[in-house]
C-alpha cells in the first residue's frame, strides 16, 4: 500500500467527511467565480479551454453513471472486478477527477483548474489507501490479486472485461443518480455565471490567467 503524506488527523477528518467537504468547497468556488474573470477571456485559447470542459464534464457523468451500474447493491458485499473496475480499482474517482477538470476548464480560467488538480491529488490518495485497506482485510489474497493486474488509478483498456448480464437494484441506484448527474448541474450554474458576466449583471473583480 502507498504511504500518503500529510497530517494524519487532517487526512482522517477529510476520509470521514469528504462528500460534506467537497459540497462545501463547490459553494465556496461558486461564489469565488461569481466575482471572477478571465483575461484571456473571448481568445481561442479561452474557448478551446470551455469546448474541452464541456465534452470532459459529458464523460465524467458518462462513466460515473457506468460506475453506479456496477456498485449500486454491491459495494462492499463483492469484490467488484468487471466493467470499469476491471481497467482501473478506482473508476468512480477518475471520472470525478475528469470531472472536476472538465469543470473547471469549462471556466476558461486555467488557475482553477490547476488548483483543483492539486487538491485532489493532495487529499484522495489517502481515501483510497484507507479504502484499499478495507478491502484487503475484507476479500485478503482475492484483492491481492485484483492489485496485481488491475491498475490502481488510471484506466488500462488492455484489462477490460465485462459480464454477460448485470443485476442493477434499482432502489439505490436512484438514490445515488443525482449524485452522478452532479456535474451537470453545477455546470449548469458555471453557465448562468457566465451569461451575467456577459450582460455586465455581475461585477469582476478577479481577473485571472
């Protein structure tokens, strides 16, 4: 297992609350976006960057929702090892990953999307060591194995397998939908920002790269 740098108790808290944490953090980022701008603002550059966001913003939501189709009445009963946990251990947290980088590119200010990258990298290592770890004194040498030829974090196509057929229990695969669809929703409030800054009904009065 990888040994995650940090402080301990910090790292801990963030494990136990980290949906609580990240609902909060998108808050706070929607009100800094609120009152900020980018100077490259109308380039090409600007606009490739929101083109890109959009389509990583569709596969995060994509792939997040192929991940719920796996574990939805599974996690932590099995040791799932097929579809999208069958090219990576940790899909759900790719996608939200490419989440997060579609979303803030779909900005057009490249400082977020390089300080989200850098939180996430900072604080979820830890949750899947402890994640890892709760898998292994669960399922022992079958999760060993799983290790070897699946890679922890970034997806191998090379790996890929999926089953015939696939039981979905509906009742929490809804409850988790909306957490899913999360990303279209807060892209959705990226969108009325921007149309407020276009229409001056918002002030900036951060300008960034």
């Amino acid at each position: 297992m990888a040994v995650v740098s940090g402080h301990p108790t910090c790292m801990t808290y963030f494990q136990k609350h980290r949906i609580f944490i990240s609902r909060v953090g998108t808050l706070v980022f929607l009100f800094v976006l609120l009152f900020s701008g980018s100077d490259r603002e109308g380039s090409l550059a600007s606009d490739i960057m929101k083109v890109v966001g959009r389509a990583l913003v569709g596969v995060a939501v994509v792939g997040r929702l192929w991940c719920l189709s796996y574990i939805a009445g599974y996690k932590k009963a099995v040791l799932n090892v097929l579809g999208p946990y069958s090219v990576s251990r940790n899909p759900l947290y790719f996608f939200s990953l490419i989440g997060l980088i579609g979303l803030t590119l779909a900005t057009g200010i490249i400082t977020f999307c390089l300080f989200s990258i850098a939180l996430f990298s900072m604080f979820y290592p830890a949750v899947i060591a402890q994640e890892e770890q709760f898998l292994l004194s669960e399922f022992g040498h079958d999760f060993e194995h799983y290790c070897k030829k699946t890679p922890r974090f970034f997806p191998s196509l090379a790996c890929y397998k999926e089953p015939h057929e696939w039981v979905i229990n509906p009742v929490i695969f809804r409850r988790h939908l909306f957490d899913a669809l999360g990303f279209f929703g807060v892209f959705s409030v990226f969108e009325i920002i921007d149309l407020f800054h276009k229409h001056h009904l918002l002030p900036i009065f951060l300008h960034l790269i």
